[in-house]
C-alpha cells in the first residue's frame, strides 16, 4: 500500500481495565484509507474490547481515538460495526434486515426497501429478498449480515470474527468472495480474526496482538500480489509470512 494513502482512523496510546484488571496496554494502531487490516491474537486478549472503543461504545481510561483527525473518544455512530454475533432479527424478512439501518436514520421502509435492491446482486443474495433468517444457509445469514453492516453506509467497517461461527469450507468460500466484493465496495476495513491464513489472505497489513493484556507485538506487511486467491495458500512467500507470524504468537 502506498504512503499518499489518507490516514481514516488511528487511535492513540490506549489504555482500558474491568475491574482492575488491566484488558488494554497501550495499544495505538492505524487504518489507511481503503486499507484492510487485521487484529490478530489470542483468544480473550482483548481484541473487541479494542473494537468497542473505536466504535465509542465504552471509553478508555487513557488514550484518544481519531477519524479522519477528528477526535472520536467516547463518540458513536461514525463507524459501521458487524460484532461477533450479529445475529439478523428472525422475525423480519431478509431485505427488512438489511435495511434497518436506513430505517434507524429515519428512513421510511419502502424507500430503504428501494435503496438496498441493488445490492442483493453483490452480496450473493439475489433472489432471498422476501425470505426469512431460517430460509438461508449459514454463509447466506453472514452475508446479509454483512450486506446490513455495509448499508450503515459508513466508510470505516469493524468485522469481529464475521466468519467465525462457519464450517471450514463455507469459511473459505466466504473469505474468496470477501476478496472479490471489496473490489466495489468503496471501504477502510478493520478485521478481528484467530486466524493466520484468513488474516494472510485478506489483509494489507496485520497487527499482532499478545496475552491480555493487550499489546501490539508486532505489524506485519502483507505484500502478496492481490487479486489474490485459494491458490496463494500453497506459495513459499505465504508460508514464510505464516511461519513468522506462528514464531511471533
Ligand atoms: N464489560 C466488561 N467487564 C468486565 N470484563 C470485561 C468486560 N469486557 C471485557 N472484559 C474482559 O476483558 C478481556 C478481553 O475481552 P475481549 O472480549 O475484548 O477479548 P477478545 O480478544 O475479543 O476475545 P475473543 O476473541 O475471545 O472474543 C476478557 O478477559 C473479558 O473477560
């Protein structure tokens, strides 16, 4: 990624504790304009705890948050934000789900109706519009999951594990067509995972994180040839990037 890149959101020598128990050690990190990048670290390390406080959903004890320069501590509503388990409301149809957040901002239902159409095509859901949760298959739920992140219509997405609670096959399916559907969608995206390759796959770069509490132990540069797909898995350049990050966990 090139240096003339605008900076979006960067956030500052963080600091946050629950009950006493430090959870966040100084953690400053950075996400470019049309960047992807990834969190990467163990399990309980701290990581959406990081993302509630990009998303100004609980306050730091020390340390600001920036978008686009503009301090942002403490402040929601400015980034789109799909959490761990974003689960898509049963009761409502699948094109209603997708355009609640158009309906939250004051929207009437037909018109966010109207608005969302179009993307049924790019999410890989043409054809489910008038279909409810259960109808669809797990990949399905995530990507209307997703498709009603996007339709915050935010320019900063948070992905917590998005594809964490799929099987192994549907989570690679879902990683190659994340890569394909962020050719047209115009976003800076931050991205948890516990997972190496999906980190290597997706990313321009990877922040890796320790133990609780959280610390940024490393920043890895992810300078493998994009498009990229399935078969970058099995290059030499990949495994070595794999294999520093394993030394660096
Ligand atoms: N509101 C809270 N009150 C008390 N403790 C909390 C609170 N939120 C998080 N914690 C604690 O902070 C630590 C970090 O939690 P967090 O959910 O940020 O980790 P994580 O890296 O996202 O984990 P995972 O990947 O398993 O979701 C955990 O030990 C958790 O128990």
């Amino acid at each position: 990624m090139s240096s003339y890149q605008k900076n979006k959101l960067r956030i500052n020598n963080i600091y946050k504790s629950f009950d006493d128990i430090l959870v966040i050690d100084n953690v400053s990190l950075e996400l470019k304009e049309k960047e992807f990048v990834s969190l990467l670290g163990p399990s309980g390390s701290g990581k959406s705890t990081i993302f509630n406080i990009i998303a100004g959903l609980i306050s730091p004890d020390e340390g600001k948050v920036f978008i686009e320069g503009k301090d942002f501590t403490g402040k929601t509503g400015r980034v789109s934000y799909m959490y761990q388990k974003d689960l898509l409301l049963p009761w409502k149809k699948i094109i209603d789900n997708v355009s609640l957040p158009l309906v939250v901002k004051g929207m009437g239902k037909k018109k966010a109706r109207e608005n969302v159409q179009g993307y049924f095509n790019i999410f890989g859901l043409e054809g489910f519009e008038y279909k409810y949760p259960f109808q669809l298959s797990g990949g399905m739920r995530q990507r209307a999951a997703l498709m009603r992140t996007y339709m915050f219509s935010e320019d900063i997405i948070l992905l917590d594990e998005p594809f964490g609670g799929l099987d192994a096959i549907t989570r690679r399916k879902m990683q190659d067509w994340l890569l394909e559907v962020l050719h047209s969608l115009e976003a800076s995206i931050l991205f948890i995972t516990h997972d190496i390759d999906e980190a290597l796959l997706l990313s321009d770069r990877i922040y890796i994180l320790s133990d609780r509490p959280a610390k940024v132990k490393a920043q890895i540069k992810v300078d493998l040839p994009k498009p990229r797909g399935n078969e970058i898995i099995t290059t030499s350049k990949f495994n070595q990037l794999k294999k520093n990050i394993m030394n660096m966990l």
